[in-house]
C-alpha cells in the first residue's frame, strides 16, 4: 500500500511539470502571435494610408516627366 501511496506522488510531481512546461509553451506561442500582428499586419494596415497620401504627392510630379 506504501508503494502505492509513493507511485501516485511520483506521478503527480510528473504531471505539474508537465502542466508546468505545456502552460510556458502556451505563453510562447501567445507572445508570438502578439509579435507577429505587431510586426507584419499592422505595418501592412499602416501602408494603407501612407501609399495613396505618397501618390497624391508625387503625382503633379509624375506630369513633369511626359
């Protein structure tokens, strides 16, 4: 019965650390997401408003050219 009792402790202390280490995984993937929508899409929606306010600037450029 003791060697029971010693097992099911042994197995609990194994599934906090797997809990432990699938909970830092989580938190990486999240944080990496975050980094992504920072770094590529927002860009991208920012580009949206600054190309056609460069085209309306050089545009009366772009006549001098013909």
């Amino acid at each position: 019965m003791e060697e029971i009792f010693k097992k099911l402790a042994e197995l609990e202390q194994k599934v906090d650390a797997v809990y432990k280490s699938a909970e830092k995984t989580r938190k990486y993937f999240m944080w990496t997401l975050i980094l992504s929508v920072v770094f590529l899409v927002i860009p991208f929606i920012a580009l949206i408003f600054v190309i056609p306010s460069f085209l309306s600037a050089i545009g009366p450029n772009l006549d001098l050219l013909k």
